[in-house]
C-alpha cells in the first residue's frame, strides 16, 4: 500500500509540471528531467504490476463522434507490450496476440508511445491511398491520469480518449474476445432499459445501442461505451441519483446491468409487448427522392409471432416478426411485380460497404440479415420505433451495420432497383411513431 500511495504520489507530481512556467522550466531543467524520468519509472511500475492485463477501451475518428468502443488487451513487460482485439485487422484474427514494443517519452507531457509497428493498434493510424490521415487512430497518447485503478489517455494527434482498466482475472485474450463477441450478441437483442435506484424507477430509460448510451428524453446527449466480457465500460462516467458511474456488470438471467460498485443502481432491460405494437403509425424516412412519411397500418398475422406492415412504401403489404420487443425487417419475396412485367419483387436490407475509400451500398436478399424497429422514443401506448440495427454484416475491411430498405424487382439471378409510384426504392434514417 506504501509503494502504491509513493507511486501516485509520483504521479501527481509528474503530471503537474506541464504547468510550470517557461522561466521556471529553464532554472531547474536538469531536476524537471530527472522528476519526469523518475515518473516514468512509476507508470511504467503501474503498466507492469497489472497482474493479468489491461483492458483497453479504443476509440477512433473524430472525437465529438468517435466510431469504436472496441476492446484492446494488453500486457506490459520490460519494453514489449502483447496486444489482442476484439476485432480482425489487418489479416490478424480477433483475440490474435502480437507482440511489439513501447516507450515512453515527454513533449508538453508524458506520452506514452507504441513505437513499433503492430498490425493490430497502427491498423487504425496508418495511411493508405484512399485515407491519407488512416481511420483517426492513435498510437501515441498523452497520458492524462494514471493509477492503478484506471489510466486516461488523450490521442496525440485524434485527441480521442482512450481508457484503461486492469483486468480482474486471468484469463486467456481468446477467451476474453470470444466472451465479448457473445454478450454483444446477447444485447443486440435489448436495448431500452429502466433506470432503477433501490429498485424503483424515477421513469427514466436509456438507450444502449452500437457502443452509445442516452437517456430516450436526450438523444443527442450520447455517452460511448465497449463492452466488456462482463458487461459494458463508458468512456466517461454517467450521473444517476447524484453519483457518477463508468462501469456495468450485466446478469443475463435478469436481463439487468448492475453497477460495478453500488448494487443499489441498475439498468432494467424492458420491451414492448406484441399486444403494444398494433396500431395506425407515421412512417417517415429518408430516400433517393427526399424524406417521405404517411400513415401506415399494422395489423396481427400470426398471433404473438408477425405482424403485417400496410404501406404504399412497399407497394404490397410486407410482414413483419416480433421477437425480444423488437419488430424485424427480414427481405422478402413480395410476389410478382405489380406492373405485370416479369420477375419478383422483394425487400431488401442493406449496408454501407467502404471499399478502397469509396462507400458502396449493398443489399442483401438472406434472411440471415436483419434490420429491427427498436423501441427508442415514447411510452407504451406511444411507442417511437426507429429502424436500424444492431446487427451487422461481417467483410473485408470490419464490420458493417444495417441501415437501409430497399425495393429490388429480381429476375432470374439479376436485380435491379424498383420504384414505387413515388420513385423511392430505397430508404434510409426510418421511423414508425404510434398515433
């Protein structure tokens, strides 16, 4: 306990000098280098003494709206660090160890430099033809605050911030990932959730979806996130009832998050039922023709299973499943094209593929690819249910979200756009609010 009270003692004291004037770095140069160094040695001490790793909360791109909240894991020892990823990059599997090197060095701060090239952390900084400036990520971060507990970075050139947290346990990269990669699935399937203090809600709820937390009443006041093997970790901490918390165990069997250190606060996955979903909606959306809305109709088909969806959108009626609360868009055959030509006309759902720094939107006719009416906005008589996803389409180059409608008349193996009387064939940013 001494040694670690000396080392943030250490640290304090490092991380301070920035604020030393020009003047007085001059007068006591030599000992301002020898503090500094000696602080090296701490956070170094801090970065090694993690018996079992670090996990290690990525963000890239620009920092008012970083993607990521991806998993790093690392070990530190003597010079080498062991990284792992949640993700593939770079032709190297997710929960794949490689080893480099890092150092540490001092330009209006202590920076803490990966400086020799891993394939799995330059991924995201390095230049290619079509991304001159890379993806926005960081290899170098100054360290903002460092102590055993957790260490805040700031990216050097993105200035996105980076956290830090020990892990608890040992426990195999590949294991770790794998844990990950199923929560991730587990939570694609919830996403509104009540926020109980000594289990009672104050009627407030959030919102978990794609690595952002809001509260429903303030959607643009997003707070980002990873998710951990055990639940989710923020990038900075959330108020409720008072007190900050930055992070969530989850209990599947509960469908609840619990805070890390204050079990008397949870988050409540809640749902709506399929009686809540029949009604008359505004469906609204963005197209190839401009933003469109008019009042659609959804109706009971297989009780307690699908619904279908009346729409002049479509053309012909579409069906919709119901499952965890939510409602999905699956493609699907329509039937013969209205206007009596040849060929089938179906719904699609679609992704935005970036292929060598041009963004190529795909569709898919497998059901295997969902997009899904998530209860975001509203009350339970009034449900607002955007149409988006938390499922994604896995390619080359990451991980690609749902995000389109699409009407396609196929003929034989071909497919090509089919316009409704509108001229819309595709949508996008959709939303149906119960009336």
């Amino acid at each position: 306990m001494k040694q670690l009270q000396k080392i943030a003692l250490l640290l304090v004291f490092a991380l301070t000098l920035n604020a030393c004037s020009r003047f007085e770095d001059a007068t006591f140069d030599q000992s301002s280098a020898q503090r500094m160094n000696e602080a090296f040695v701490a956070y170094n001490e801090i970065l090694q003494n993690a018996a079992h790793g670090w996990s290690i909360d990525y963000y890239y791109g620009d920092f008012n709206s970083p993607e990521g909240g991806y998993k790093m894991l690392a070990k530190f020892k003597d010079g080498k660090v062991d990284l792992a990823s949640e993700l593939t990059a770079n032709k190297v599997n997710a929960g794949t160890t490689v080893s480099s090197t890092y150092s540490f060095t001092s330009e209006n701060g202590p920076i803490l430099s990966f400086d020799s090239y891993n394939p799995i952390l330059h991924y995201y900084s390095e230049a290619t033809g079509s991304n001159p400036s890379g993806l926005g990520g960081d290899f170098e971060f100054i360290m903002v605050s460092v102590t055993p507990q957790k260490i805040i970075l700031r990216g050097k050139k993105f200035a996105n911030q980076i956290i830090m947290r020990p892990l608890a346990e040992e426990k195999d990269f590949q294991t770790y990932v794998n844990e990950v990669k199923a929560l991730k699935s587990t939570l694609s399937k919830m996403m509104r959730f009540d926020i109980l203090a000594n289990g009672s809600t104050n009627g407030v709820a959030v919102n978990l979806d794609q690595s952002k937390w809001y509260n429903t009443d303030k959607p643009e006041e997003v707070t980002y996130y990873a998710v951990s093997d055990k639940g989710i970790d923020l990038q900075s901490p959330v108020s409720i009832e008072g007190k900050e918390y930055d992070e969530f165990v989850f209990n599947p069997e509960e469908r609840r998050f619990t805070a890390k250190d204050d079990a008397k606060i949870a988050l409540q996955a809640v749902q709506l039922e399929y009686n809540d979903i029949p009604g008359d909606y505004v469906f609204s959306y963005v197209s190839n023709v401009g933003s469109k809305n008019e009042v659609v109709k959804i109706t009971e088909k297989v009780a307690g299973k699908t619904f279908t969806l009346t729409s002049k959108s479509f053309i012909q009626p579409i069906q919709l499943e119901y499952s965890n609360g939510n409602l999905l868009f699956k493609p699907q055959n329509l039937g013969k094209v209205p206007n009596g030509s040849s060929g089938n006309l179906w719904m699609t759902v679609g992704y935005d593929s970036n292929l060598l720094g041009y963004v190529i939107p795909t569709f898919e006719t497998s059901t295997t690819f969902v997009m899904g009416g998530l209860w975001m906005q509203g009350t339970r008589e009034k449900p607002i249910l955007n149409i988006m996803s938390q499922y994604t389409r896995q390619g080359i180059l990451g991980s690609f979200p749902m995000k389109y409608l699409a009407l396609h008349k196929v003929v034989g193996t071909n497919k090509e756009f089919y316009n409704n009387e509108q001229g819309v064939h595709f949508m996008i940013n959709m939303k149906l609010t119960k009336q």
